[in-house]
C-alpha cells in the first residue's frame, strides 16, 4: 500500500517541472521499497567494472584479460 501511495505522489507531481521523476515514477517506487542489499551489491559491482575497464583503456589491455585483487584477512 505504502508503494502505490509513493507512485501516486510522484506521478501527481507537475510533469513540466519533474518530467523525469513522473515518467519514471514506477522504477523510483520500486528502488525506494526494495532490498537495499541487492541493490547495493549491483551499484558496488557496476562501478568496480566501470573501473576496471576505464584502468583497462588507459592500459591499453583487453577486458577481462585481468586479474582481480582479492582482500584478505592479513590486508
């Protein structure tokens, strides 16, 4: 209930003002009353891969022709 009641709100929002949040008012109601784990294990992954290949391009090396460091307990 709590979820509709969020996308109402935005979607009652001035489309020329917020035109972005009105047209995605259901992907935000959705991320707001999500798993926040699961969402942060992805946005984790998805910059250490923008990493990894902005490193890869200055590097001149293939994508995915690395090694990933690994942390352990003695780091």
């Amino acid at each position: 209930m709590a979820r509709k009641r969020f996308e109402l709100e935005l979607l009652s929002l001035l489309r020329a003002e917020y035109p972005n949040v009105v047209a995605s008012a259901r992907e935000l109601a959705d991320v707001q009353f999500s798993d926040p784990q699961l969402l942060l294990k992805g946005i984790v992954d998805f910059i250490v891969d923008g990493v990894e290949a902005m490193l890869n391009k200055r590097k001149g090396s293939r994508p995915g022709h690395h090694r990933r460091a690994s942390i352990s307990a003695s780091d």
